[in-house]
C-alpha cells in the first residue's frame, strides 16, 4: 500500500517536490492515509488552533472551533461564518470592469469587454489576500463553488464522526 | 421504416442467434435494474485468474494502439500524421466500448452511441450487418461531435455470430460544406453542414462499394485526403479484428465473452472508487461562457443568425454519498443559429474525454466510466437542442468552453483530499483557430484546419507553473506539426513561430504559455481565412485567486508592401509580441484589421495579406502577489513576460542591468507587494455592499444585448435557475428580463 511520510507530504504542500517525484506520485496508486498526513501538515502551519476539518484552497479551511460550531475560516484568522453558507458573502470585493483596470493585468485587446464581462477579486478582509477570482457577465449571482457533503464524508467515507 | 422489434432467440446474428436489438434491450434493462453492467456482480475471471484477466485487457489493448499507430501512416493528412487526429476502439456487439487506442478518445462513446443507433433502428434487418461490412458516420445527431470527424464501424464475427464491433475515427481536412475547410464557421443548419453520412453502409466484402467511392470524388474538396483518411480507418479496424481473432483462437470464445462484459463493470466500479478514493462528496458550481460574435455578419447571414451572442454554461458536478457523478448544465442557455450547437452524443464524448485525463487516467478506460456517470442535458439548450436540423460544424466552440470547469471542480476535491499533485486550473480554450480555403498553392480548389492549436499552454498546477505549447483538452497528446507540414497543406507560409508573452492567466503559479503564428499567404491569388475563439469573455477563470488566461482578438494586414520587402531584402515581421507595441504592425505595410471580433464567417485575403493567430495559455492558480519574484524575472528575462507587468501583476520591481538583463529589486518588491495588498483593501467594498449596490442594476436590467439574452434563454429554459437567480438578487416571483 502506498504511504508517504510527512515530510514528503509537507514538501508536497510546498512545492519542493522535484517533476520526476510529483509524477510519480500521480502514477502511482493513492496513499489512503493522505487526508491525515495532509490534515497534520496543515494544521502546524496555521497560526490559529482550531481544527483544520477541510481544507478549501491554500488559505481557507472548514474548521471546528472551540465551541463545537464549524465555520470557514481563512489563513489569517478572519471568519467567514458558517461553513454551509458561501464564504465570498462575508468577503471584500474588488471588481475589473473597466479597460484600465483589466490593463493592469492583460496587455490591450486581450483581456474580456466590459459589459460582457467582469472580473470578481474576493479579498481576505485582515490581510488582503486574494482568495478567488470569479469571470462572470455583470449581474450573474455571485458563484458558490464547493458545498461539500462533510458529515458524508467523515462519517461514510473516512469511517469516523465529524 | 417500418421498425420491427424482435426479441426472439433463433433468427438474428447477436450471441445465441439472438438479434442485436434484444440483447441491447437486455443490457439496458439489466443495468436499470441493478445499476451494474450486464447485471454482473462478480468479476469471476477477474478473481479466479487476474493475471489471465489483465493479461487479456494488455492485448486488446496493445491491439487498438498498434492499429492506430501503423494505420496513421496510411493517411496524407497532416491533422492525422503529425497531429494524431486519429482513434481507434473495439466494442460489445451492444455497442460498449471494452478499450481504446490513445488519440482523440472523445470518439470512444461517441462511436458507442453510433453502433447503437444502427442496432435501434434494426440495421440487422435493413440494411443488413454482415461479416465484411464497412459503415460510416460523421452525424452529431447519432454519435459524434461533428461532421468532420468521420467513423468507419465495422462488424466482428467469429463463426457467424457477432462478438463486437471494431470503429476508428479521424479528423478530416475539408467535409464539402459550402464554406471550405472541416469546420466551417456560417453554417445555421445541418444542411450547411457538409456531406454528412448518417451511419450508412458505404462497403461490403471488406471494400468500398463503388457508388460510394465516386460519391466521394465530388462531395469534398481535396477526396484524396478523404479516400486515404478512409483507407486509414479501414486499415485500423482491420487490425483490430485479427488482434480479436487472434485472442479468440488462443483464450476461447467463451473466456472472451465473459471478459468484454466483466471488463466494462469493472471499469465501471473503477470510476466509483475512484470518485471515492480522490474527492470529496458535494456540489461544485463551475460555469463558464462563450461569445459569438457574429453581429458584424448583417446581411451575409440572416436576421435570426446576424448578432452577438453569450452562451451560458452553468456547469455542476454533485458527487453523491456512494460516488454517484452527476454532471448537470441545468440552466444552459439555448441551442442557436449558429455552427456550434452540441448534441448529446458530442457533450458525453466531451466529458468522457476529460475525465480521462484526471480522475481515471490510470485504470481500465473504457465505457464503464460512461455507465457512472449521471448527465443532465436540458433539452432545448445548446447542449441537447429540440432542433435536429440546427447546425453542429463546430460543435467544439460550446463544448470546450462548457466543460471548463470540470478540473477545476475536481481540483477542488483534490485539494480536499490532499491530493494535490493532481490539481490542475482548468484546460484553456484550444485556439485561436485557423482555418481557410480557396484555390491552393497547387491550383486546385483548397481547404485546410490547421491543427497547431493541439498545443496550447496547460493551467498551472497547485504546485508549479502549466506547462508551455503542449495540449488540447480534446487530444492529450497535444503537437503542433512542424511549419514545413502545414505549409505543404496550406498556401500561408510561416514568417514566424514563437513563445506569446502575457498569453497566460497570471497566479502564483501561471498558466503554461501560448505562442503566436505570422502567416502571409502566398502563391495563390485569393484565400478566405477564418478565426476562432473567444474574444469578449475569457474563458473559465483560474483557481484560489488565479486570473484566467487571456481573451483574443483578430488582426491582419491586408494590401502590405510584403512582396516589395523581399523582393528588396527589408525587414519583415517575424513576430507580434504586444498589442500595444505590435512589431507585425510596425514592420509592414497595409491596412489593420484588428478587433474582438474572433467568430467570423469567410474573411478574403489576397496574396502577401498578413494574418495573426494567438494560440491560448492556461489558467493561473494562486495570488499572484505570492509569486516567487525570482520566477517573475525569469518571465522577463526569457520572453514570457511583458515588463510593465511585473509591477503591475506581481508587484514585482525589476531593473535592466548593463547587459539589458532584468534583476530583481527585493526590497522594493518586497515594499510594493504590502502597499498593493493594502490597495486591496482600501479599493474593495464588503460584498454584501456590492450586492445592494448591484440589485438595481439588475432590477434596471441594464446588461448589453448578448448577456440580456443570454439571462432570457436561461431563466426561459429552467425554473430552478430562474429562481437561483431571482432568489440571489431578491427579486420578486415574476421578475423577468
């Protein structure tokens, strides 16, 4: 059975694996203990202490927190509530809607035409970070783009209680 | 036709002397009511001897690679010689695909759907199937993408009973519509599609029938393309059949029999734990969206065809408690008058296609995955149209866009999971497109597809930078064909081929990069050139704060000085580079054409006429202020990067150095990122602000024609997305555009 220990998997998370090492990995068959070596690895790098339960990208996770609630929570502490609901609700955004705005990122005549479309920067209130961008037409409801089955997850496919 | 439905043992050619039809019906009926394949609940071959049983999957296997990989010399195609435009598979007399060759596997399922179509519609009894049958198909409607992918379905038996059927599939050069080329852009109905042949039987005996073969002389534009893309296939399958025979002699009939259903359900339990071993179960919500800009067309099309147009793909993946797969476009905007409507059959290859690129790349591919998968196509949209006779030329146009999402969904999961050596930002947009025709360098009536877009730049992974000019989500063994190829095909000779900077959506880790063609036609009086892509919109978007790749636009120079700067030996354009600092602009003569107007019909070009195409580069993923500032150097140093980027993008600060070589400032960088993630700060609003902000704009319904329309057809099309949006924006029960 497949296993990797957590230093590979914290270089993994890094991005200090080598191409010869990452494409092994993708051919090789899973390691089923992944989720807890992954889980274990994030949980020393955040600077918080509640219970990573899922991570959601590289700075946001479903946590539990001390009260037994859990919430969707980012890398630099700011909360975004309940994890069912869609966490870009409680962010900032900034939105590229106009040529110079979109210029400050795609040379002239290869970037979208305002009025067809938009580009939606959802911010980490505390630290700014830039959590997701949305590439919709002006009015299109804001994108909820996970909702994960956690008490599926945890209870019928990891075996445990969430 | 009158149809006949025989269920009775003892007349047909299937297993027993059954009919092909009964044992369809038994299939399906045994999958519906037990949810597996053939109803097998054991995979005894499998368990009593697995390597026997793998043993026979490697040579089935090695027999489908083999034919395609000798079969493709037969061709005089370069779309199939250099590009691998090409795939081969074997099925189940039902029509299940039991393996494949590599090549353009979307044609797997595609060729499913088109043998149980015959099967449906009683072929066996009429038109008859016999040993040495040859059939062929290129209708969307019946099984495929479009008319330029053209099937030959031939039958295998073994002591006159049908045991499956071997097909193969290549992308042909010109299909006799009547704009040139195989693809053509203009059509609104199939009838404009070009020579479509609907699953008929065009051989018998292993030969072609004559009538077929003359047909073939006058129906396209360059038959000799056509006739050897023929011969290819033909040979193909052929191959195939003796690699069955060849099984059938040394493991027995029945062994065989038992194998080709056990391997499908075992496919199919493959793709379950699959499902379970690598994602999380949920809902993804990934739409994405498509221009067509065909409102620059009044009066070379019709009223109903001559606007602009957003197409609306409003992709989820919900992944159930037992990994159920349910892929839906429940609000998809409708099927139009223009040439890249999507049939069912052409949306489920699509699908089919991706997944093997990620979540099944491994295993045993064949059409088990298609039995795990639950589809929902709203009928009347561009992905299941109520019309039959609208147009599907390129029915790639909404495919490729609609199923953009799909990596980035399962890369959600994976991320989940921990998984993230697989997580890639989506695939790019295969384009820009370059097609044309017109009389050729040889004097003859031309048409051609340049294929070069089979290497677009890949989205970046959660780890590392895509991967540059190397892939098409539709062919993963991505080559652009060498300049001499396409120029032997194509009056348009290469000026120049390279790396295009900026042609990648920024990240902390960006998109691998496109590249850029300078093409000057040549040696012919006239040639009409198309483009293709999107143009308005991007396509997709990037991962966790990763920006999409960029969108096109169109440029020629018409009337140039070109013939006079060769003749004289002066500088000529041999790049692009920068829109705004454009050196095929500053290094020639003529008249710009240059907009957003990248879905055209036929755009006439004279000889030493100049023509830009943009090939797409994949997805960013990440912020890109979290961009190792040395990599930003490096883009400059070596080409990728358009240097008033790096401050801009990346917040990097870089200077020249004596030798012209960029170098980093650190601290100036370092200085710069913090004041520009406190411009984000300072420049964003709360979103439940935005929201307020932007309800009246949506109660004003102020959106430009296209997204208008493209809200219409979408909340006409499906209550439930009619009510996700009016719920969204608090908007009252009858609130309509």
């Amino acid at each position: 059975m497949t296993h990797y220990d957590k230093s590979t998997i914290a270089d993994l998370v890094d991005g200090r694996l080598e191409w010869p090492q990452l494409k092994a990995m993708m051919s090789n068959f899973k390691d089923p203990d992944r989720f807890d070596t992954y889980i274990a690895v994030l949980q020393e790098r955040v600077p918080w202490d509640d219970q990573i339960l899922l991570p959601l990208g590289p700075h946001l996770f479903v946590v539990r927190k001390a009260d037994g609630s859990i919430v969707t929570k980012s890398r630099s502490g700011y909360e975004f509530g309940d994890y069912r609901q869609n966490w870009k609700l409680k962010a900032r955004i900034r939105v590229r809607d106009t040529e110079a705005s979109l210029q400050e990122l795609y040379p002239a005549m290869m970037h979208c035409t305002p009025g067809w479309m938009e580009l939606r920067e959802y911010i980490d209130p505390l630290d700014g970070t830039l959590l997701e961008v949305e590439a919709v037409p002006p009015g299109y409801p804001i994108i909820h783009s996970f909702q994960p089955d956690l008490e599926t997850f945890y209870r019928e496919w990891l075996g445990r209680e969430l | 036709m009158t149809m006949t439905s025989d269920t009775t043992a003892g007349v047909g050619i299937g297993w027993g002397k059954r009919s092909l039809r009964s044992m369809l019906e038994e299939s399906e009926r045994l999958f519906a009511e037990t949810g597996r394949y053939y109803g097998i609940e054991r995979l005894t071959l499998k368990e009593e001897d697995p390597i026997r049983y793998e043993k026979l999957f490697s040579r089935l296997r090695g027999g489908m690679v083999n034919a395609r990989e000798t079969a493709l010399n037969i061709s005089a195609s370069p779309i199939v010689r250099e590009i691998g435009e090409l795939c081969f598979a074997l099925y189940t007399p039902e029509g299940d695909s039991i393996t494949l060759s590599t090549g353009i596997m979307v044609h797997v399922h595609t060729m499913s759907d088109a043998i149980k179509w015959m099967i449906r519609n009683n072929y066996e009894e009429n038109p008859g199937i016999e040993d040495g049958d040859i059939f062929c198909n290129n209708d969307a409607f019946i099984g495929d993408v479009h008319n330029a992918d053209v099937q030959d379905i031939l039958p295998i038996f073994w002591e006159g009973e049908l045991i499956g059927w071997a097909a193969g599939v290549t992308h042909v050069i010109d299909v006799g519509a009547p704009l040139p080329s195989g693809m053509p852009m203009g059509p609104i109905h199939r009838y404009e599609d070009g020579f479509m042949l609907s699953a008929q039987k065009v051989g018998s005996k292993n030969r072609l029938h004559r009538d077929y073969e003359l047909r073939c002389q006058t129906a396209v534009r360059l038959p000799f393309y056509w006739m050897l893309d023929q011969q290819t296939r033909i040979a193909g399958c052929q191959m195939i059949k003796e690699a069955v025979h060849r099984v059938i002699r040394e493991e027995g009939i029945e062994t065989y029999k038992r194998f080709i259903r056990e391997v499908i359900e075992d496919g199919r339990r493959s793709f379950v734990q699959r499902v379970k071993e690598l994602t999380i179960p949920g809902t993804y919500s990934v739409p994405s969206f498509m221009d067509v800009t065909f409102g620059g067309e009044a009066g070379r099309l019709p009223p109903e065809a001559a606007k602009d147009t957003l197409m609306h793909a409003p992709l989820t993946v919900e992944i159930g408690s037992e990994g159920e797969f349910k892929v839906s476009f429940e609000g998809a905007s409708k099927w139009g008058y223009h040439s890249f409507n999507a049939p069912p059959s052409a949306m489920q290859g699509g699908l089919w296609v991706l997944l093997t690129q990620t979540l099944v790349p491994n295993d045993k591919v064949n059409d088990g995955a298609y039995f795990a998968i639950q589809n929902n196509l709203p009928y009347g949209s561009w992905a299941n149209p109520d019309n039959k006779f609208c147009s599907v030329s390129i029915a790639w146009v909404y495919l490729i866009p609609g199923y953009s999402g799909i990596f980035r969904a399962l890369s959600m999961a994976y991320v989940g999971r921990g998984y993230l050596e697989e997580v890639i930002a989506g695939h790019p947009g295969t384009w820009n497109m370059t097609q044309g025709g017109g009389p050729n360098h040889y004097g003859q009536p031309g048409a051609w597809t340049n294929f070069e877009m089979s290497s677009c730049g890949t989205s970046a992974r959660y780890v590392m930078d895509g991967e540059d000019t190397c892939a098409a989500m539709w062919n993963p063994e991505g080559d652009m064909g060498d300049v001499e190829a396409w120029e032997i095909l194509e009056p348009l000779l290469y000026l120049g081929r390279r790396i295009r900077p900026n042609s990648f959506g920024p990240g902390k880790f960006r998109g691998g990069s496109g590249f850029e063609s300078i093409r000057m036609v040549y040696n012919t009086p006239n040639q009409v050139l198309y483009n293709l892509g999107e143009g308005n919109v991007f396509l997709g978007t990037g991962l966790f704060g990763g920006y999409p790749a960029f969108a096109g636009y169109r440029q020629s120079i018409k009337h140039t000085d070109m013939a006079r700067r060769i003749a004289h030996h002066l500088p000529y354009p041999i790049s692009d580079e920068d829109p705004e600092n454009s050196q095929m602009i500053a290094h020639v003569e003529g008249v710009l054409e240059r907009d957003k107007r990248t879905i055209h019909l036929p755009d006439p070009h004279a000889e030493y006429d100049l023509y830009l195409s943009v090939l797409r580069g994949g997805n960013g993923l990440g912020d890109v202020l979290e961009r190792d500032p040395t990599a930003v150097v490096r883009d400059l140093n070596e080409g990728y990067l358009l240097p008033r980027f790096a401050a801009s993008t990346y917040g990097v600060v870089a200077f020249q150095n004596a030798e012209g070589e960029w170098e980093l400032d650190a601290e100036a960088t370092e200085e710069r990122r913090a004041a520009m993630r406190r411009e984000r700060i300072e420049q964003s609003i709360p979103v439940e602000e935005w929201i307020a902000q932007q309800r009246t704009r949506v109660e004003q319904k102020d959106f430009i024609a296209p997204v208008r329309q493209m809200y219409q057809e979408s909340m006409s099309l499906s209550p439930t997305w009619a009510a996700h949006f009016r719920s969204f924006w608090g908007l009252d029960d009858d609130w309509s555009l």
